[in-house]
C-alpha cells in the first residue's frame, strides 16, 4: 500500500514537471549568409540635372549575429558586401571583390514571434552604407562614399534541430543625407536598394 502510495506520487509529480511551461532561454544566433540585391537607384549629377540610375542584380553575402533574449526582444549586428554592384554589364563574370561595390554595416532591433520551429521576424535600424565605383562617374560626384543608412525588413527561421536552421530574409537599405555643412539637416538620400538573402543560422 505505502509503495502504491509512492508510486502515484512520483508519477504525478514526474507528470506536473513535464506540462509545466520551461522558462524560455536566450540564444545567440549567428547566420553566414549569401544572397543578391535588387531595386537599386540614386540620382546620378549629369547634363540636363539628376538623373535616376538603376543598378543590375548582383550577388551578395555577408553575415549576421543576433540576440535573442528570453522574450521575444533583442538585437543584431548585420554586415553585407556586394561586390559589383555598381557592374555595367549584367553578364560579367563572377566577382568576388569588385571595385563597384557596396558595403552596409547595420546595428539593429530584432523582434521575433515565440520561440518554435518556425519563427517570423522583423528588424529595423542604423548604420553605415560604403559605397565605391570604378569611376566618379558612375555614382554621385565621388569614388567611395560613407554614409549614415537605415535598413527595415523580416524574415523567418526555420529550425531543424536546437543547433541549426535556415533563414530567409528581405531587407531594404537607403542612404541618409546631411544637407547643411554647418549643422545638421538629415534627409532620405537618393541611393536605396533591396535585399534578399538565405543563411544557415547557428544557435548557441
């Protein structure tokens, strides 16, 4: 009888302890990632005034290291290069390391549905935008420029294991202005570009 008495006991306190909800852990996550951009334009200086340039798709890769802590909070350093972003020709070879480049550096906050299996998120936030061009030409008046920027986008996290998951994601960056050399005027600036990119995402 005393041992049927402990034996219920242990198997309802076995039981309590296993529908009780566990107290969500943070996690790091860091995504290598490779992708292209697309929709990119900016005011080129010409004759007859500005003038919208569009930009070719091109390949992109980078990556991204978030936090995520136990609520659905938390923040992400983002850096992406695109190597021939500002390319002529649309049928160039791969480049790797192009001279008409873009490079974006984003600090970020990072807001995540629950932790699961699949898990939806948005960011948005600040940061440098480099830019450089084979000549001055091509972009603006300058060869290389470093501007404040902004990006905003989401994406969603597909876990296949505690470890390892995939990660699709879609942003937008646009380049921020100071248009007053004695103060500070801040406005959206011409050059903006769109882009998509898929990661293998590891959680630690």
């Amino acid at each position: 009888m005393v041992s049927r008495k402990w034996f219920l006991t242990g198997a309802l306190a076995l039981m309590v302890s296993t529908l009780a909800p566990t107290k969500a852990s943070a996690d790091w996550l860091f995504t290598p990632f490779i992708g292209g951009t697309f929709g990119g334009s900016a005011k080129v200086n010409g004759v007859g005034g500005d003038v919208k340039n569009e930009f070719n798709e091109t390949l992109t890769y980078g990556g991204s290291l978030a936090f995520l802590g136990g609520g659905i909070a938390g923040f992400e350093v983002d850096f992406g290069y695109s190597p021939n972003f500002f390319g002529s020709d649309s049928n160039d070879a791969l480049n790797l390391v192009g001279d008409g480049n873009v490079t974006t550096l984003m600090g970020n906050l990072m807001i995540a549905g629950p932790k699961a299996a699949v898990r939806p998120y948005v960011v948005g936030g600040v940061g440098l935008i480099k830019t450089r061009v084979d000549s001055a030409d091509q972009f603006l008046t300058d060869v290389g420029n470093n501007d404040f920027g902004f990006d905003v986008g989401g994406g969603v996290i597909f876990s296949f294991s505690d470890n390892v998951g995939i990660r699709g994601d879609v942003r937008y960056f646009r380049g921020i202005t100071n248009n007053d050399n004695n103060g500070v005027d801040l406005r959206l600036g011409s050059f903006q570009f769109w882009r998509g990119t898929v990661g293998v995402t590891f959680r630690f």
